[in-house]
C-alpha cells in the first residue's frame, strides 16, 4: 500500500486531513438520505454484498446439475431455487489451488490462502475485507462478519490484510442493538471519548515510531514503514468512528429479536442471521456481509418438529454412503436450499430504488469443502445469486484442473465499482459471467 505521507507537502497536518475526510465521508450518508425522498435520481445505486459458507459444504451428487449452459436441468438441490433460475448461475471445477487438507480450508474460503497445513502458515485477507478497504467508510460498517454456532475463536470469513482473525457476530439482538438502537447523549459523548483515547495512544505509537526510523537500515525501515501505514490505517477508521457515531441510527419499526442459543436449533439460527443480514442490507447500515455456518461446530440438531439427526453434523458428513446418514444430510441440504430461496424473495420483493434489491445485491453462497465425506477441495460448489448479471446457466470448468474460485471473487471486487484486476490466487475474471 503505498505511503500516505508521499502524497502531501510535509507542512500538511494530518488531523486537518483526517478531519477533512471525516466530512467527505459524510457525503454518501447524505447522498443515500436524499435519494431516499425522492431527489438525486442520478446518484448511482450502491451494489451490495453477501458472501455465505457453511463449512461443511453440502452432498455433490444432489447439488451439481448434469448439463452445462442455459438449458442445463436442475439438480435436486436448485430445483428448491426453481422460482430463481434466471436469478443465479451455479458453478463447478472452481477452487482454490493449493488450498487443500480438509477442514484445515474452512479459513481460507474468502482468502485462498495458499498451505493452510504447512508450518508457519498464516492467513491473508479475505474477500470482503479487501472491497471494505477499497470502499471506505460510506456505511456505518464497513463490514458485518456474522455466524451460526460458529468458534469464534478459532473461525471466521473474516481476516486482516495482516492475517488475524476477525471474531464474528453470532448474536440477533445484539446486532441489532448495534445498527438500530441509539444511544442517549451521554452514552454517545463516552463512546466518542473511548475512540478518542485510542486515538491518543495510535499518535504516541507514531511519535515513538518516527523517532525509531532514524537509525534503521533499509530492511527494517521498510518493515516500519507497513507497520506505520496499518496505524494510519485504523486512525482513519477511528476517525470514521467518531463522525458515524454522531449521527442518528438508521430507525425501524421491527422489534429487537430474540437470541437463539441452543445449538440444536440450527435452521431456526440460520434463518435468523440471514434475516439480520438481509436487514443490514436494506437499512444501508453496510454493504457487505459475510456469514459463516459452522456445521462443524454443530452437534445433534433438530430436523423437524419430532425429529433429531442421530449425530453431530460433521459425523453426519462422513458418511461413508450410510444410507441412514445421508439421507438426513439430503434433508440439510435441502432445508438450508429453501433458507436461500427465502432470503432471495425477500430481497426481490423489496424494491432499491428503479430495481429489485435482489439487482444490486450479490449473494454467494458455497463452501470450502468440495465433498466432506472425503475431505476433498476440489470441484466447490458455488452459487451466486443477483447482482444484476446474466444468470440462468450453469458454468462448468475443468473437473480435473479447476479454475481459481478467485477469478469470480476479482469478478465481484469489480462489480462493485473497484478497479481490481487481481486478489490472492486469480489468473484474470472469470469468463461467461456477464453483467446485464
């Protein structure tokens, strides 16, 4: 990333810049209000964000049409879709090379990070961390990283450019506190109080950093120099922070809803965070959602009303052809296929302004693991949902030598308005998907 103090006169003060962006960035805030009444017609429409993995994937066979193309016949897994053909294109012989030992992937999916099992590995930055940093702050969040059972721990879409894990958010309530209730003046005043001491302590950090630099070799100047620019970095995001935390919360006339803590709930959890996301959505309060489903994590769960899988999830996905086993798996797969098809008539129900939300709104959904039973990953599979391009197809790639899964992510960075010709492992886009 290149050095901001290269791109202004060293006379130039910095709090002065980080005040001035402070009210630039109000400007897409104000933009989106007035667009909302009925003016500003020619602002452009934001595109959206939703990328959707559940960990454990999802049977192949049941999944995976026959046929390539637009006259391709649905799978029994899409035919739950089946009102959205023209809606979503489905892929295959997409993954991410050198991504491979099992579970050990579930990290990588938005990362492609190659050698998750070699010693030392370390993670790079996922997907939507990536389009945050391009985008700036024109939403209250950057980002939202959500999940379901999710070790939050030890699992996440979510990663720093530096490879840190970013806890997700598996509480409703608690998330909706955060976008909707405001606080009262006084608790305003004390959380603007607690970015500005974070603050004060990044501006010693810098001072004591500058005073290092003098004496440093090239080598280790350089090393200073990533570090300063990560400070400079969160400074702005903190500055963000504060200018966001002013300004009223976005209102709704829904009521707070009710946590689900048993994990045994599991499609009543996901259902939940899919509306959550769905409302983050809608309200402008961010452009991009990430959402883990940590079937891993999951033990017995409810199928129905009166029934209860006869184990824990991931024990289900090794199935070894059991019949018993995979029949409860078919039945998962195809509860959570209607979980998708509820999310994508909600959002094509609700209007942005000329178009569906479900036009300017993005929605992957796929997994790191190509077979579970096997612990293969390759041949993922991946659906994208909306977005406005030409879907109603299946594209099919190599099944013996896949195509990056990050060519369609450069894809994605570039349908949301960002000049990215490359991210973590791609070779280019990725061709027959067009924009209407």
């Amino acid at each position: 990333m290149t050095d901001q103090r290269q791109r202004f006169p060293a006379s130039f003060n910095r709090r002065s810049f980080l005040r001035g962006a402070g009210v630039a960035l109000a400007l897409p805030w104000l933009e989106q209000t007035t667009r909302a009444v009925g003016a500003a017609d020619d602002v452009p429409q934001p595109q959206r964000m939703l990328l959707i993995s559940n960990n454990l994937g999802v049977l192949p066979k049941p999944f995976f049409p026959e046929q390539a193309g637009r006259d391709y016949q649905l799978s029994p897994y899409l035919s739950e879709l089946s009102d959205f053909r023209n809606d979503f294109t489905v892929f295959s012989g997409l993954s991410h090379p050198d991504v491979d030992g099992g579970h050990s992937t579930e990290n990588c999916f938005l990362t492609g990070a190659r050698g998750p099992t070699r010693s030392g590995f370390r993670n790079t930055i996922s997907l939507d961390q990536f389009a945050a940093e391009a985008l700036g702050p024109v939403t209250r969040f950057r980002t939202l990283n959500l999940g379901v059972n999710i070790d939050k721990a030890n699992r996440s879409l979510a990663w720093t450019r530096d490879g840190v894990l970013l806890p997700a958010q598996d509480s409703a309530p608690a998330l909706f506190q955060h976008m909707f209730v405001q606080g009262n003046p006084t608790d305003v005043a004390r959380q603007v109080r607690k970015l500005e001491e974070r603050g004060s302590i990044l501006d010693t950090l810098l001072d004591d950093a500058r005073q290092l630099e003098r004496g440093l070799g090239q080598q280790d100047k350089t090393r200073l120099d990533q570090y300063l620019t990560s400070v400079r970095e969160v400074e702005q995001r903190l500055q963000s922070a504060r200018e966001w935390e002013r300004r009223p919360k976005p209102q709704t006339d829904l009521s707070p809803p009710e946590d689900i803590r048993d994990q045994k709930l599991f499609f009543q959890k996901f259902h939940l965070m899919l509306d959550m996301a769905r409302l983050a959505l809608e309200s402008d309060s961010t452009r991009i959602v990430t959402l883990m489903v940590d079937a891993f994590a999951t033990p017995v769960f409810t199928l129905h009303e009166d029934q209860n899988t006869t184990d824990g999830y991931h024990n289900l996905s090794h199935h070894g052809q059991a019949p018993e086993k995979v029949a409860q798996l078919e039945d998962a797969d195809r509860q959570q296929m209607g979980l998708l098809r509820n999310l994508l008539q909600q959002l094509a129900d609700r209007q942005d302004g000329d178009a569906r939300l479900l036009d300017r709104t993005m929605v992957l959904y796929g997994s790191n693991m190509g077979d579970s039973n096997t612990h293969l990953n390759t041949n993922l599979p991946i659906l994208l949902a909306g977005g406005g391009f030409q879907h109603g197809q299946h594209l099919a790639f190599r099944p013996d030598h896949n195509t990056p899964l990050c060519n369609l992510y450069v894809t994605l960075l570039q349908h949301l308005g960002i000049e990215a010709d490359a991210f973590g492992s791609s070779t280019g886009t990725l061709t027959g998907l067009e924009f209407s």
